[in-house]
C-alpha cells in the first residue's frame, strides 16, 4: 500500500494523542485484540490493486467534474486521495475525459481502461472490468421543495435580516471565518456555522457557491445513520434487535447474534481490513475497506459475506463494512415498506428539511455507497446538522426516532475499552477532547477534513469542507475557528 494510506491510517490511530501516548495506545489495542480474535482466516479482495485504485481515481474525477464542477487538472491534483493516492494516479493514463457521454476514462499500463460514467442523480460510478453497463437502470429524483430563492431559511435560501443575537460576540465570529480561510494550502471551500439555526458565519472558496455540492467522503456514514433513525422512528427496526441481514439468517451462522446497534457502532467483529486498523499490513493485499468503494459490484452482498474476527460489541474498528450494512439494512426496510429505495431519502428526509444538493452515488449495482460517496452543499450539510440540534424534530415533525440522537452521540462501549474515547453511532465524539470544543460535541467526519461538528452546549453547528489536498492544514485552520467561536458564543446555562 502507498505511503499517503499509511500516513492516514497511522493518523486515525493517533488521533488527539502525542507520539508515546499513540504508541501506547495501539499497543494496548493490539494486544486486546489478540486476545479476542477468533483466529478466523483472512482472505484479501480479488483483482488488481493498481485496477481498483484506477476504479477510484475515474470515480472521483467523474463526480469532481460532472457533480462539483470542478477542472479537471485541479482535480486530479488536488481532490479524493483516499481510494486513489497521488502516487497511484502517476502510474496510470491521464484521465480521458467525454463531455458528450459525461464519461471519464482511463487506462492502466496493462492496457485495461477502467471508464467512470454520469447517472444523474445517483451520481458517479465506474463500470465493473468487462462491463459496458450498469446491473440497474438510474433514477430521476424528484425534489418537492419551494423556490430556494423565494422561501426563508433554512427551507429555503433567504435569510433574516435582522440583527445578531446580541449574546453572539460578531467580531469573534468574523475572527473564526478568517481562521478557516487563514492560509491558501488549507483550501478550504465552505465554511458556514450555525447559531440556534441561524446563519452567523458563511464563506466560500474560489469557485464554490451555497449550492455547490462538494465531496464530503465519510461524512455520508452519519447520513446513513440518519436515515436507519427514519426506519427506527416508523418501527421497521428497533436498535437491539438482531441485524436481518439474509446471508446471515442460515441454520448456526455466528453472525445472526449481531444486532444493528452493533453495526452501527463499527463493533460488528466482521473481518474487513482497512488502513486504520493499528495491524495494518500492506503486503497482506488489497484492503476490504477500499474495495466496498472501488470494485465490489454488489457492496451489499461482498460486506454481508465477510466473516467474523471477533464476537460482535467487543472490538471498535473503523471498516467500510458496518456503514455499508447499515445501508444494506435501510434497502431491505424501505423496500420492506413498499416505499422506491433510490427516492426515499429524497422524500423522507431531505424534502422535509430543506435540502436540494445531496447526491448519494451508488455501486454498479444500485446500491446507495453512502460510507462516503456523496456531495452536498455547505448549506445543506447544515442543515442535516441543525435536525440533530433538535433532537431529530423540523417544523415540529418527528424525524428520527426518540432517542436516536442520544444514541448517536454517545461513546459506544467497544471503543472506550480500546482507549479511545471517540466514536458512538456512525458519529464521532470529541470524548478525548483532540479538538477544541466541549467533549460531548458529536460530528460528522470525512476523509480531507470535510467536518459537522454540532456543539449542543453552545447551539452550534460548525460546516467545514475542503479540497482533499488541503487536510492537513485545513484541520488546523479549523481548530483555530473552533477555539475563536468558543470565545463568540457563550455556553448555555
């Protein structure tokens, strides 16, 4: 594997630690883990690393150009490392790029052309190898929504103008938009920030606007979170019960015994290797974690055959698997309901709280790729933000079911006896307190610092996106608004 996935891999196991407190950690990890493991043998993704890796690279100048509107030479230069490094895309073709077909191709050094192609509104997907087709036909998605431009916030796009709450220090916040853009390496593309649902602080980069849907990597498992919470709120599913994944119901299958709060909390056991895990090998192949994006063909089905390494709500991990099975869990329940699966989070969700941006991509198969392959705008993202300050309620409508917001933001068990106080229901927790904000703030996260950070305490929401390149400085130009907005808005007594 390349050293950028090492880089992050080793980043994730750090995070909120100094250098000895991280090697102590992922020691005590490991060792924990060992001691848990079902010794159950490992099997690597079939195919080509340098295929897959060129599967991602299409898929991403596909939707960077088709979805975001972004150049291609920016793109290919600046966007989505994560399921196709830099120094990956310099062993391949340029992209080859089809305005007419909304197509992006490109060819390996072995002559095998891996081609992305435009569905609309499920977005971007690269054909399987040997395909010329989808295994489904793409969906319009209709949005029921009133003119952006002639409705208020945060329904629509008008806002109030009326002054400043007067307990919202304005100098401190213009402070903490400046510390978002503070130095061009960070590339930061919209940072807006959200106080008892209003507005306080918005900005763009070159280019971007409100309604610019940007990649927002796994900041999409959180939405798939929010849409298990619409099942849970209509009774499909309770929390507790027994995940009714079909390729686990046979007669003694072990995997039966997992529950969907087991999978939600990434401690389903699943044997799906990712470069975060802190025994991350490269040499052993190609990771399952990158494969559920690339080249699954049917993402569902590859992540519901995996099989178990560990007893279910014993080790936290985070793998592609548990996000993708929680989707795989919200077809099975739309569908169950008679409802159109590729409509519904239009209808059900975004219809009711404004959002007109969101474009879920999915795998070749029609399955919604939600553990990180979506764009929305700023707003939009906000917006998803501002219904979990209200505790899953708009306009006086039950959204989420009772208690799912307190579920999602609370530390999940598996993870607090690794020695990492961070992750409870596809949510991260600021339980180690790495970011400048009050523990208990809960966010959505994504790959090349892509950030909603809903900071109940102080009736915040905080959007922070950017080009992937830009990570690393982006986080620390985020820390510096986080602290500043701290200081503008008084904590709730």
């Amino acid at each position: 594997m390349n050293r950028t996935l090492q880089l992050f891999a080793l980043a994730f196991i750090m995070l909120g630690a100094l250098p000895g407190e991280a090697q102590t950690v992922r020691e005590k990890m490991l060792t924990r883990a060992a001691e848990l493991d079902l010794k159950t043998p490992y099997k690597a993704p079939p195919g080509d690393a340098l295929s897959h890796h060129t599967s991602g690279y299409a898929k991403i100048m596909c939707s960077a150009v088709f979805i975001t509107g972004l150049k291609p030479d920016f793109a290919a230069e600046n966007v989505g490392y994560f399921t196709s490094p830099y120094e990956e895309r310099a062993k391949v073709g340029k992209p080859v790029i089809d305005f007419t077909k909304k197509s992006v191709s490109i060819t390996i050094p072995n002559g095998v052309t891996r081609t992305a192609i435009y569905t609309g509104d499920q977005g971007c997907v690269t054909l399987p190898e040997g395909k010329n087709a989808l295994a489904y036909k793409p969906m319009n998605v209709p949005r029921n929504l009133p003119s952006a431009n002639a409705t208020p916030w945060p329904m629509g796009d008008i806002l109030p103008t009326s002054a400043m709450p007067a307990e919202v220090d304005m100098a401190k916040v213009k402070q903490a938009i400046e510390a978002a853009f503070e130095t061009a390496d960070a590339q930061t593309a919209a940072f807006v920030v959200t106080y008892k649902g209003r507005i306080i602080a918005e900005r763009y980069g070159d280019g971007i606007t409100k309604d610019t849907p940007l990649e927002s990597w796994s900041m999409g498992k959180s939405l798939s979170a929010t849409l298990m919470g619409i099942l849970v709120n209509k009774g499909v599913y309770t929390l507790d019960q027994p995940a009714p994944i079909p390729q686990w119901q046979g007669k003694g299958d072990p995997r039966a015994k997992i529950r969907i709060m087991d999978i939600m909390h990434m401690s389903s056991g699943l044997y799906c290797r990712a470069p975060q895990d802190p025994d991350y090998d490269p040499a052993v192949g190609y990771p399952d974690h990158l494969y559920l994006y690339t080249d699954a063909g049917n993402s569902f089905d590859y992540a519901a055959n995996l099989p178990q390494q560990w007893l279910p709500n014993t080790v936290g991990r985070y793998r592609n698997c548990d996000p993708v099975l929680t989707n795989y869990l919200n077809r099975l329940g739309i569908e169950k309901m008679g409802e159109v699966y590729h409509t519904f989070p239009q209808r059900q969700l975004f219809d009711k709280i404004g959002v007109r941006t969101m474009v879920m991509e999915a795998d070749p198969s029609g399955n919604f790729l939600t553990q990180g392959y979506e764009f929305a705008s700023g707003r939009d993202w906000a917006r998803l933000g501002n219904l979990y300050l209200q505790d899953g309620v708009w306009n006086g409508e039950r959204i989420l079911a009772p208690g799912f917001t307190k579920f999602v933001s609370t530390l999940a068990e598996p993870w607090i006896a690794d020695g990492r106080p961070i992750y409870g229901g596809l949510f991260w927790i600021n339980g180690d307190g790495a970011r400048p904000i009050p523990k208990e703030s809960y966010m959505m996260l994504g790959a090349g610092g892509q950030s909603v950070a809903m900071i109940p305490s102080h009736d915040l929401v905080v959007v922070r996106l950017g080009h992937y390149k830009g990570a690393r400085a982006g986080g620390k130009a985020l820390d510096k608004a986080y602290a500043l907005l701290m200081e503008a808005v008084a904590e709730k007594k």
